[in-house]
C-alpha cells in the first residue's frame, strides 16, 4: 500500500503543497556559501556548513540574525546589524545556486502526479525573489501552479495563511489536500490548516528527527509515496481533518495578488 493509498484511500489528493529547502532540493552548500561570504565581508569568521544547516528553515532574515549570533538564539542582534548584513547575503546568494541539488527522486514524483491530474504549489519560507528563478534554473518550475515564498504574505509558516490561500485559489478543501515538508514549521503549518502532511526524514528540521513532530507519515524518499514504492513498515499517524474551498495557469504569487485577496483569506486566518 502505499503512502497516498494509506492518507488517501481509494482515491488521490486532488492538491499537494510542497516546502522547498531540504524537501525537494538540498540547498545547504549555497546558503552556507552566501552566509560566509558575508560574515567574511562584515569582518567575521565563517560559521561552516553544518552550522547553517542547523539555522535554515525560518526565512533569510532569521539565518542572518543566527549567523551574526553564531547561535541559533539571536536576540541580541540589533535591527541595524540585521539590515546591514541581510543586504550582503542577499546579493551574494543571488548570485550563484550551482550547489544546490534536486533530491533523488523528486522529479519522477513530480512527473507522477502532473500526469495523474495532481495540483501542485509550493510554499516555502526563502524570499520570493529567489524561487522562481531557482526553480526554473532546476527544471522544476513547471510542474507548480501556485508559488509563495517567504515574504509574499505577512506570514510564513509556522502561520497556516498560505496554506489557506492555495487551497482557496485552488477551489479544493483540507480533506483533499496534502502538504510535504521536512521541518517543525511544515508539520505544525499543516496541523492549523487541518491538512494531512507527510515528513521527509532527510531534511533539515533544524536537526532534530522529523518524527517528534507528528507528521501523518515519515518517508526517506518521495517516490514512497507513489504505487508501489511504500516500505510496509513504515509507521503511520494519522491526524483529524477539516475543511476550507479554481484557477488556471503558473500562478507566481505577489505582493500586489496577495493584498487583493486579503479579505478573502481573513476568514480563513489560523484559530489556534
């Protein structure tokens, strides 16, 4: 059986969400690249790979607060130092995603459900200007109708509001609905919008097991979640569902889409 046949039986969701970093792609090397460089340029030491792998998943603005912290506690940075430095990382990580790789698998998944009629989008917590044109540069950006990043909304995840959104754009309720990410803000995002959300375990999650999270299903590979590629002893929580509500074409969501659909999405906003 396998993992759409278990949260989905007799049937396929007709909407997945997906994060990015540490979901779909490997992304580590170059944000370490970046965040060092610009540690480098302020005059400070480089904090390494593992460091930054432990620091993603809350957005650009939270990794260079914990980098110039060189903790994963920033409080103590000052708003000033933060401007400073979040506009050297992000010209530097604009610059180059040669480092950044797709994980095994997550093409022929996604060629998978594009052809079984699947609706897909992606919500991650990376700027918006970063993306699309990483998506598009891994051949992956064809394969999503709806596209958030991090400060497209005025929230991210752990905040439910986009998943909110695609679901209402998409015209598709909860109870249809799937999210796959890799970290606590994916599970617990998913957990407020009343949708089923399947961990990956090779993520980053900030290095803590994926599994203390509750996910309704942890996997190793995307491709367990397609017909006949579930390990059978894989373990299996499944969690209660609800209900929220069609539209056409690549939908790159912005700032300007965002506000006209505001009041829409208010009704929606997270209860818990």
């Amino acid at each position: 059986m396998t993992g759409f046949e278990q949260l989905f039986p007799g049937r396929l969701p007709k909407l997945v969400m997906f994060d990015l970093d540490g979901t779909l792609v490997d992304s580590v090397p170059d944000l370490a690249a970046a965040v060092d460089s610009m540690l480098l340029t302020l005059g400070r030491p480089p904090v390494g790979i593992e460091a930054v792998r432990i620091w993603i998943g809350n957005g650009a603005r939270v990794l260079v607060r914990r980098a110039l912290a060189n903790d994963f506690e920033h409080a103590a940075v000052s708003e000033a130092d933060t401007e400073e430095a979040l506009a050297i990382f992000m010209e530097i990580y604009a610059g180059s995603h040669a480092l950044t790789k797709v994980y095994p698998g997550v093409r022929e998944t996604l060629k998978w459900m594009q052809k079984q009629g699947v609706q897909m989008a992606l919500i991650t917590n990376k700027p918006e200007r970063f993306v699309a044109p990483l998506l598009d540069e891994l051949k992956l950006g064809r394969f999503f109708r709806w596209i958030i990043g991090g400060d497209t909304m005025p929230q991210q995840k752990p905040d439910p509001a986009a998943l909110f959104f695609v679901m209402k754009m998409a015209g598709i309720p909860a109870s249809q609905s799937l999210f796959v990410g890799d970290s606590r803000n994916d599970v617990l995002a998913a957990k407020a919008a009343g949708v089923a959300c399947v961990a990956l375990s090779y993520g980053y999650n900030h290095g803590r097991p994926i599994e203390e999270e509750s996910p309704a299903l942890v996997i190793d590979d995307l491709r367990k979640l397609l017909p006949g590629c579930l390990d059978p002893a894989a373990e299996l929580t499944l969690v209660d569902l609800n209900c929220p509500p069609k539209r056409d074409s690549i939908v790159v969501v912005t700032r300007k889409l965002w506000m006209k659909v505001i009041k829409a999405l208010a009704r929606w906003r997270w209860r818990a």
